[in-house]
C-alpha cells in the first residue's frame, strides 16, 4: 500500500441543503482513478 499517489477525480458539485451544514458547497466524488504511468512514459506530470 503506497502512502501517496497520484489520482484524478471526477465530481459534481452540491448547494448546501440548510443552516446546519459547514460549508454552502460541497463535492460528490463521481469517480476516481490512480495515474499511473506506462514504461518508457516518464514525461508525464503526476
């Protein structure tokens, strides 16, 4: 298990629903992938 790792993360966003909530937005992970990189594909940033 790596401690850190490179990702990307799709998500929608949500308007806050009463008073009671901290933040008046908040984020809905839609989905989430791991960069990983191909052998001999080391130009890439991530």
């Amino acid at each position: 298990m790596f401690a850190r790792f490179a990702a990307r993360v799709l998500a929608e966003i949500g308007f806050q629903e009463n008073q009671y909530e901290a933040h008046p937005t908040a984020l809905r992970a839609l989905a989430i992938g791991r960069i990983a990189s191909t052998p001999g594909n080391h130009d890439r940033d991530g």
